[in-house]
C-alpha cells in the first residue's frame, strides 16, 4: 500500500477495504442509534455544518462555554463504546497498549464543512489523533502548526486513514468540501469522519 506524508499527517490511502467500511458503518449505525447525532453550537452561538456524536468514555461537546469532553451526550446519558472495529484500526495503527477514551463522529452532509483548527483539548499530546474517513470524498486542507502561512490540500476518499501526531500533532487542519454523492458507501450520501483520542 502506497503512503502519503502531508505536512507531518501520515495518510493511509485506501487502508480499509470495502467490507470493512461497510462493518464500521453498521456499528456507527448502533452508535447513533443509542447516542443521536447533534448539531454542535460555536462558542459564539453559530449551529456548524457537521453533525456530531461520540463514542467512548469521553464525547466532544461544544456550547456557550466553549469546546470540552463531556462523560455524558448532550441529551444524558453515558456515550456507547467504541465498536471494536474502530479499536482494532488503533491497535494496529497507534497503540496496543491504551485504548482511546473517544471516537469523535462528524457526519457531513451536503455542504456541510469543517473550518481550520487545531486539536487540542486533550491533555497529552504525545499520543496521536487517529482519523478515519467514510463515504463521500472530503477535501482535508492542511496548514501549520501556527496559525496562517500557506495550506495544502488532499481529496481523503472512503477507506483512508489519517495519523495525526508527532511534530504535526498540532498542526492546523480542516475539511473544506465534500463531494455529495461521490461514494455508495452510505445509502443517503454524505461524509463520516471518525477520530479516535486520548483524552487524558
Ligand atoms: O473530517 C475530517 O477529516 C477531520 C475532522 C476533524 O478534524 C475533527 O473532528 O477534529
Ligand atoms: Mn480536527
């Protein structure tokens, strides 16, 4: 399997086949069933695109107060595990020794997009953040570890997976469009990103 180095991000093309995509989305699909997907405000009270929920001992929530892991979903309620499909792409790719406490599910639907930013509400930045793409084609823009300078672009497709660690773990990213109906992989299209972290 060919591998990509982006800015530090180490990029998996293809590393799930089909029906391992098509597993992952049957237990994305219990996940949300107990854990509904939300639409997350902005700090400064805007609804985001993307629609989100979590699995694990952590969820990512956002509101007035700012972006945290909460332990429960917005709407009460312990987040469900994270399925072992999702656990085994960490074993094999980050680590056998701990398990993530949070895989962060953001579904894109038409339009929806992710702005730059940077992953960091976690407390150790030692340990990667582990990315996981699903259906539809994203286009993951890459920046730096500082905010501005130049940014280059990739087309992730269903199957790809993303380290995000080292010296890029800080590195600036972001999703700006999605090509609605690129892929067959979700009957209503769309796009799942999958990040799988460790907390604290
Ligand atoms: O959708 C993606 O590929 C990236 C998602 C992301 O950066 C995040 O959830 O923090
Ligand atoms: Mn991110």
């Amino acid at each position: 399997m060919t591998e990509l180095e982006l800015r530090g991000f180490r990029i998996l093309p293809g590393y799930l086949d089909g029906a391992r995509q098509a597993a992952l989305v049957d237990g994305l699909r219990a996940v949300a069933a107990k854990a509904p997907l939300f639409t997350p405000m902005t700090p400064m009270g805007r609804a985001m695109s993307v629609r989100m929920t979590s699995a694990g001992r952590y969820g990512w929530v956002s509101g007035s107060s700012g972006y945290r892991y909460d332990a429960a979903h917005p709407g009460g309620g312990p987040w469900p595990d994270i399925p072992g499909g999702v656990l085994q792409i960490w074993r094999d790719l980050v680590s056998a020794r701990r398990d993530p406490d949070c895989c962060l599910i953001n579904y894109y639907g038409e339009g929806a997009r992710m702005g730059l930013h940077q992953d960091r509400d976690e407390a150790d930045f030692s340990w990667p953040v582990l990315s996981i793409s699903l259906g539809d084609d994203g286009l993951l823009r890459v920046g730096n570890t500082a905010r501005g300078g130049s940014t280059v672009s990739h087309w992730l497709r269903s199957g790809d997976v993303v380290v995000m660690g080292g010296d890029a773990r800080l590195t600036y990213h972001g999703v700006d469009r999605i090509r609605f109906g690129s892929s067959s992989l979700l009957s209503g299209g769309g796009r799942i990103n999958l990040t799988c972290r460790v907390v604290d």
